[in-house]
C-alpha cells in the first residue's frame, strides 16, 4: 500500500507533518493533555527526557518515568485537533515513513487522556478524578468514518435517543467506549457517561451574548440515567479519542479533573495542586 505525497504529508525531516515526530520519537505509552504547558508538567517528573518537539499547539516529549519509557502529547482543544493526533501518531505506529508502506508488525499504543472537565452531578465534588466509561459526542468527527459499534454502544444510542426525544432535542449525536479502564484505585475517582461537546460557551451552555436554541441542555444532560449510569461529566475531546483509538486498535483511556460544578455553580479553587496530585497518581499507574 503505498501512500500519495498529498495524504501521507511529512515535514523536510521526514516527520509527520503537524506534530513533527518520528516513529522512534514516540512510546507505546501515551498521555494525551489538552493543554501544552501541561506537557511541562507532567515531563516535569521524568527521570530522563529523550525527545521534546513542538510545532503550532503540538507540543511532545517523550522519556522515562521510574524506568518505563513513555510520551507525553499536547493535542490542544476540541476533537478536531484529536483527529490530527491519533491520525498523525497511528501513522507512527503503523507506517514505514520513508518507503511509505504498512509495517509488517504494527505497535498498539496505549492513550490515556488527562484533562479537565465541567461535572453534571451534584453529588460529585469539584476537585474529583473523573473517568469515562464511554463518551457521548455531539461533534461531527466519527460521522466521517466507518466505524462498527458494540451492542452496549447500540443500545445505549437508543436509550438516550428516546431520552432526548422528550425534550424535542434533535442534535445528532455518537457513542464510543473507552477500551482500556486502567487500574486507577482512588477513593476520589468517580466513573460514567462523558458527553463531549464542540464548544465551550453555547454547547456548553454558557448564555452570555448569544440567545440558545437549547438553553435547557446541560440540565437534560445530567437528567440522563440508565439503570446505575449517568452522564457525569462533559469536556470536549474524548469521544474523538474512543471513536479513533477503537477504529485504529489501540487502547484508550480518559480521566479528567472536575473543575467546575454546574449544577451546584462551583468552581475549584487552586486547581494546580489538584493537577499535579492527578498528573502523579496517572504516571504512577500508566
């Protein structure tokens, strides 16, 4: 299979195009942040730093943390961007760069996603780990691909469609699960349905100087249950993450800090401390 200039685009060194890293630039093990300067934060803690790269809002390292080699890489916001990153890092773990060929013997890379994330459940504190079981996406990303679904995700899709559908809510959305729920045992941690949104203020809710068309939608949102799961949270990348990281055959993870509360309308105070104390139980683990 050999790959056209114009789809499989590299830079003049030979490194794939937006994220500018080579095949042995990168881990099996990769954090994924939303924000750059995290990648500091959490490179900050390597014992050794290999590799570090940054082009536009991609910014990479990768190096060893207590003797396991792993990457650490900024995708920036929103599951357009998560398009480049997983498309750009599976061509890494799949693809002989420089003859533009598949590899005889592929990687599986392992993602973890470490972001923040607004919370839709009252009872969950702001400061908590949140981890998500399956995403909801309201974004278009998946509808681009041919992606097949498992029963759980099909039958989920139709229990919150008929949700929806008594709130005359007609916004097309996808379903897709995360594959690799680590060992993550944290009496802070809570676990459930992440719906991932493609924007932060009207898609989010935030009426401030635009009327809605669905002023209503963060408190259906968290209205939502099936039998013991709920819609917990919402961020805005990690349905892009499932939906890619499952079609690809890698592993994929999502855990974020719960920054702000919106149904209670609290916000964390110092949430530094809190990102550093996630950025070592996550390195610890992964």
């Amino acid at each position: 299979m050999n790959f056209k200039p114009s789809e499989l685009i590299l830079n003049n060194r030979g490194a794939v195009y937006h994220l500018d890293l080579l095949p042995d630039e990168i881990s099996e093990r990769i954090i994924l942040v939303g924000d750059p300067e995290r990648v500091a934060m959490v490179s900050a803690h390597f014992d050794e730093i290999e590799v570090q790269r940054q082009h536009r809002e991609f910014y990479s390292a990768t190096g060893f943390y207590k003797g396991k080699r792993l990457s650490v890489v900024s995708t920036g916001i929103g599951t357009d961007n998560i398009d480049i990153v997983l498309n750009e890092l599976h061509l890494l773990a799949t693809v002989d760069l420089k003859q533009s060929q598949l590899l005889e013997s592929p990687k599986r890379l392992r993602f973890i996603r470490l972001g923040t994330c607004g919370i839709l459940q009252e009872n969950i504190p702001v400061g908590a780990f949140i981890q998500s079981k399956m995403s909801v996406g309201f974004d278009a990303l998946m509808h681009f691909y041919s992606a097949s679904e498992s029963y759980d995700v099909y039958q989920m899709k139709n229990t919150l469609a008929t949700y929806f559908a008594q709130f005359g809510l007609d916004l097309p959305f996808y379903i897709a699960e995360a594959n690799g729920l680590f060992e993550f045992d944290n009496p802070e941690k809570h676990t459930g349905i992440t719906a991932t949104l493609p924007g932060f203020y009207g898609p989010q809710g935030r009426n401030i100087l635009a009327e809605l068309r669905y002023p209503d939608f963060i408190k259906t949102l968290s209205g939502f249950s099936a039998g013991d799961q709920k819609i917990v949270n919402f961020e805005m990348e990690s349905s892009g993450l499932f939906g890619l990281a499952n079609l690809f055959g890698h592993e994929c993870s999502c855990i974020c800090l719960g920054l702000a509360n919106r149904i209670t309308g609290e916000f964390l105070k110092k949430p530094e401390e809190r990102m550093e104390k996630l950025i070592l139980d996550v390195l610890d683990v992964v």
